[in-house]
C-alpha cells in the first residue's frame, strides 16, 4: 500500500497565509523609496520569518507506510512499528499509545470548542452517523479524526492481513530521534529575524 502522510489543514491554510503577509511586506519594503536602505537586511528577515514559520506550522506530520507510524512533531521523530501500537486515542490530540509511552502527534491536534461544534454540526448532517458518546477529535471532519482514521484504516489493514505479529508490543522498540534539519531552520530563522530587528 503506499506510504501516506497527513498535515492538519488548518496549519496548511494558516501557513500560507503568514507566507503571503511576509512576501507582501518584504516586497513592499524593498520597492518603496527610502522604507529600507538596506536590502539584504529586509530579505533575510523575510527569508527568517519564513523559515520559522515552516518550521513550527508546516513541518509537523504524521506518516503511515506498512512498516509503521512515523510521527514528525518540531523537535522529535518517533518510528512506531505497528506490532508497538496497541492504542489510537483522540482525547486531547491524536495520540498513539505504545506499552509505557502515549505519543502526541503535533499536526493533529483535536478540535478547540468552537471547532468541535462546527465539526459536529457538519457531521450531523452528513450521510455518516454518530453515536452521542462520539469525541470531537473523533469526528471525520476534524484533523484530528482525520487523521486517527488513516493510522486506523492501514493498521486494521494490515493486522486482518495478518501482516503485524500480536503480543509482542512490550518487546518491540520505538525509535525516537531529534529532528536535527528542522530544528537547524528554526535557529536559522530566529537568528535571521532577530538580526534583521537589531540592524533594521
């Protein structure tokens, strides 16, 4: 099956969004006489800003292929093999649960009080059901719910397949790792914006 990966649609909006507002103003920066006698200070500001931006909002996702989860939060990697996962949660966020460790996963994050109520009200009249005990995060039409579904539907897949061992959760390793690139660009970014502030 192939390897598929989820962001949370509303950080996707939100990222394009602030990259629009910074182009708009480093551009109207750089084009109006006398607002910046110095270019490269403007560009590396926006270049910052940018890369912060993509660190924090866009960078956050989570990943399925047959091998396993993997779960790109800002600063940390987990790799989850599917015989370690014994639990898919969306009390608080999309959370995956392995035997002695419960997984938040950033890019999906469950819905606030207003969204739980848009998203219930969009889901009531849908042609899919729910039960009243239904969680908001559990909803098809939040990120969260969206997400728990995709990691649902390939491991249930897989497991009917007969392709994931049972019992041995307590047995299997969950690799965790920083994530050395993105936290490299978050640096760069703050150190570009904060130069481009104290020589603006």
């Amino acid at each position: 099956m192939p390897r598929q990966t989820f962001r949370s649609t509303f950080t996707r909006v939100l990222c394009g969004i602030v990259w629009a507002i910074i182009a708009v103003v480093a551009i109207g920066l750089l084009v109006t006489p006398g607002a910046s006698e110095a270019p490269a200070i403007v560009i590396v500001g926006a270049l910052g800003a940018a890369a912060l931006v993509t660190g924090i909002l866009w960078s956050p996702s989570v990943t399925v292929d047959d091998d396993g989860v993997q779960v790109d939060n800002i600063a940390l990697r987990y790799l989850v093999p599917w015989a370690a996962l014994i639990h898919v949660d969306t009390r608080y966020s999309l959370q995956l649960h392995t035997p002695g460790r419960r997984i938040g996963v950033t890019a999906a994050p469950a819905p606030g009080a207003t969204g739980s109520l848009r998203a219930a009200r969009a889901h009531r009249r849908s042609d899919s059901p729910s039960t009243p005990q239904t969680r908001p995060g559990e909803l098809p039409n939040t990120d969260s719910g969206r997400a728990a579904e995709m990691v649902r539907t390939r491991w249930h897949a897989l497991r009917e397949a007969g392709r994931i061992e049972a019992g041995v959760a307590e047995n299997v390793r969950v690799h965790v790792g920083v994530r050395t690139g993105n936290l490299v660009l978050l640096v760069a970014g703050a150190a570009g914006l904060v130069a481009a502030v104290a020589l603006g």
